[in-house]
C-alpha cells in the first residue's frame, strides 16, 4: 500500500513544485470556455468529458481553495489524474516485476519523461484519458473477477469520453481476450454503452436544442471544423501525410547527434522563449 501511495504522492509533489507556465492553447482556450459559463462550452466532441468534470473539480474544490481563475484549478486537475493513473501503472509493473522498488522506480521514470511532464501539468485532455485507461489495462492482466470485462469496458469507455483517441485500445484488449468470445460480447457491449450514451445525453440536452443542423455538425466535427468556414478539414495532408511524418521524425532524432534543422515557426517561437526569458 505504501509503494502505490508514493507512486501517487511523489510525482504529484513534483508536478505542484514546478507548475507549467507554458499555457498550452488548448488548454488556455477550455479554462476561457469554462469561465464563459455556457453549457455548451463544457463540452467537446474529441474531449467530451474534460471541461465539464474540469469545471466541477473548478467550482467544487478549487474554488474553495481560492482558485478563482478556471486555468490553474484545470492545471491542478490535470496533475490529480495524472498521479492517480500512475498508481494504476505501478500495479501493473508490480504484477509483472514482483519487486516494489523496481516497480516503484519504473513509475517514476515514466512520471518525469518530457511527454508525460508535460501533459501532466498543462491544462489538457490527455491524463484523463490515461487515468481509467490505466486502471482498466490494470484489470485486464489481473482481475480474476466474475465481471472482470465489464469494468474493463467501463474503464475504457471513460478512457475514450476523456478523448476519442483513447479507442485505439479496443486492438490490444480484443488480442488479450482472443478466443474468448463471452469476454470480448461483455466487454464490447459495455464500452459501446458507456461510450454512446452520454454522448447521446449531450446531444439531446446540450447540443441540439435551439439550434439548426448546421451549428449541430459543426459540433460534431470537433477538431475537424476549425477551419475559418468550418469545413471539415483534419490535420493530415492527405496521402503524402505519412511520407511527411517520417521525414520530421528522422529530423527530430537526428538532431540530437547533429544540427537540427528549425522550421520558420519554429524559429520565431525561439525567440519569442529567448524574449520572454529576459
């Protein structure tokens, strides 16, 4: 018990001991939607529960605590599931290693890498998503439960409402359970359930009322209609998408041997970080 509560206590530490001040877009635009106040706002195709249970945690807790402004109560909300889901992953490796302090020490690891530092202390949607993915990956390899697959279901379902994205790990679950087929029918019923039914409560109390189809689909595009005319328009150029991935991959890790070649945009965001630190 000691070792999963010190996977929790010490990276949360970390995270409140060096708060970002960054202000990721994303996450300055969700805390202005919040602070906006319109019930529409609270909610986002891609991310459909991060603001709202963002604005609960705002109103119920930080509040109280003299968090007035909607950025840091969602920077410290993001900090508390963050350090919850690690307690998942340290039970994971725990099950694996046998080792507390191996285990413990590999969660830490993972705790203060760039990418999961970063997403652990910006207002944004992802440790939503990692907190009951987590804990559902947690079920999976050691539940010997009678209902072990539905709230492997559950969790999932929550993993995907904290972000669409988090649905690519119906892959992995489906290998794990293979030939299993009661297993797979609970686990699958439960997920779509869980996934379909509050987006469904969002639309039809939230979304729709009042409004025509266009400003409905607009919602329904998420990510995809923020374009000036609303458009669908994804973040891929097309077929060449891939071919341009690769090449920034090999020049990202090539710059950590040699001179990294910088994108204007890049560029001028350098000066900007050089200017601001002065």
């Amino acid at each position: 018990m000691i070792f999963s509560f010190l996977s929790f206590a010490i990276p949360l530490a970390l995270y409140l001991a060096w708060p970002s001040a960054m202000w990721n877009f994303d996450g300055v635009a969700c805390a202005a939607a919040l602070e906006l106040g319109w019930p529409l706002y609270f909610f986002h195709a891609n991310h459909l529960l991060y603001g709202f249970l963002g604005f609960l945690f705002w109103k119920g807790l930080g509040a109280p605590m003299g968090l007035s402004r909607a950025l840091p109560a969602l920077q410290l909300f993001t900090s508390l599931v963050a350090a919850l889901g690690l307690i998942g992953l340290y039970r994971i490796l725990y099950a694996l290693l046998k080792n507390n302090i191996s285990s413990l020490l590999l969660t830490l690891g993972l705790a203060v890498t760039a990418a999961f530092w970063v997403w652990s202390v910006e207002a944004q949607v992802y440790a939503l998503g990692f907190l009951p993915l987590a804990w559902a990956t947690h079920l999976l390899f050691n539940s010997q439960s009678d209902k072990k697959y539905f709230w492997v279901g559950l969790l999932h379902a929550g993993a995907v409402l904290g972000h669409v994205m988090h649905a690519m790990w119906i892959v992995p679950a489906i290998y794990w359970m293979w030939g299993d087929i009661k297993a797979i029918r609970q686990y699958a019923m439960t997920l779509a359930v869980a996934t379909v039914l509050p987006y469904a409560l969002v639309l039809c109390f939230v979304v729709i009322p009042g409004r025509d189809w266009a400003r409905i689909l607009i919602w329904l595009k998420g990510s995809a209609g923020l374009t000036p005319d609303r458009r669908w328009a994804w973040h891929s150029p097309g077929w060449i998408g891939p071919w341009q991935w690769l090449r920034s991959t090999v020049r990202r890790y090539g710059g950590v041997f040699g001179r990294m070649e910088m994108s204007p945009s890049q560029q001028r965001y350098g000066s900007f970080l050089r200017f601001r630190s002065c």
